[in-house]
C-alpha cells in the first residue's frame, strides 16, 4: 500500500464551505446547501462548515447539528425537563398549547439570525499537511471528529473526511482480499 498522507485524501480548501465567523445561521445554511463535494466521481452534501475569524484564521467548525442546536426553540433548550415527584402532577407548557407550523416557522426565522459563533466548535484538532494517514485515523478515532482541518504552512490548505478515509481504507483491504 502506497503510503497515503492528508493532502493525498485532503478537499482543497476551495472546494470546501467556508465562512466568516459573523456569519448567521442562515447564511451558513445556505452555504452548505449550495455545495456539493465531488471526490473521485463521489457526490456528497457537506456536514459541516469551516468558520474563520477576522484575522481569517481558523476559529472552528460548525456541523448540520449545532445550526439545528441553534435553531431549536428556547422552551425546549433552556431548561431540562423535570421529572415529577407525583404520578399525575402534570404542568402543561403554555407555549406547547399555541404551538402551531407558523409559530416554528417564526420562530426558526428569528433564531436563524444568530451568529455561526455562537454555535460552532473551536477548531482545536487538525492535521498537517503531511501527516500520515494512521495519524488522521487516529485523532478522527480519539477526537470523535469526521472531519478535520489540514494545515500547511501555518494556513489552512484544506479538509480530510471520515468518508474519504474510511474509502482509502476499504479499497486496500477489499483489493487484498483472499
């Protein structure tokens, strides 16, 4: 097996969404719904995001679940549920009795507004350029991370998904079956 390294499984970085950290979660919506990753003939939606700050370096990531996170209406992110201590002493939310498509709608629409900043995961783990590809493995497997930022030259050059990795994997041990 050919050793492979991030910038042999690696998207460019201009090929991959990207946005300014101030950046609503519309907009980052919007930009992963007009991409689309074509890697060897392989079509796919993205997952997640890339956030950079002022300066343009990185600042972190934001995945279809923290724009969901974000949208998520405050009655139900606010507070956790509390258990009861009686069996029947049951209080109905007030916002539960009115809860109807056009209060969500509304509702996403003013959360919607709110900076990818506020959302986003710091980017703490990324791989160098030529990092060898047990390492991406291994930070992908101990960092619960499918995607991590490749950086060459202090500048981040591009990304490695889990999907490109695992692919790697499987054309060598499915090519070397007995």
């Amino acid at each position: 097996m050919e050793t492979k390294r991030a910038k042999d499984l690696m998207i460019p970085l201009k090929d991959y969404p990207h946005i300014p950290c101030w950046y609503t979660l519309l907009q980052a919506m919007e930009e992963m719904e007009k991409h689309q990753i074509d890697v060897q003939g392989r079509k796919s939606l993205p997952r997640v995001v890339l956030v950079f700050d002022l300066d343009s370096s990185l600042s972190g990531i934001v995945r279809r679940r923290d724009i969901l996170r974000g949208l998520e209406p405050e009655f139900l992110s606010g507070t956790p549920f509390r258990h009861s201590k009686k069996l029947f002493d049951v209080q109905i939310d007030p916002n539960l009795t009115e809860f109807s498509y056009e209060k969500m709608i509304q509702g996403f629409q003013q959360r919607a507004e709110i900076l990818v900043s506020e959302v986003m995961i710091p980017a703490e783990v990324t791989v160098d350029y030529e990092d060898h590809i047990m390492k991406i493995i291994y930070l992908m497997v101990n960092q619960n991370r499918s995607l991590l930022p490749v950086i060459k030259d202090n500048v981040v050059a591009g990304v490695v998904r889990s999907v490109e990795v695992y692919r790697e994997i499987a054309q060598v041990l499915l090519k070397n079956k007995s």
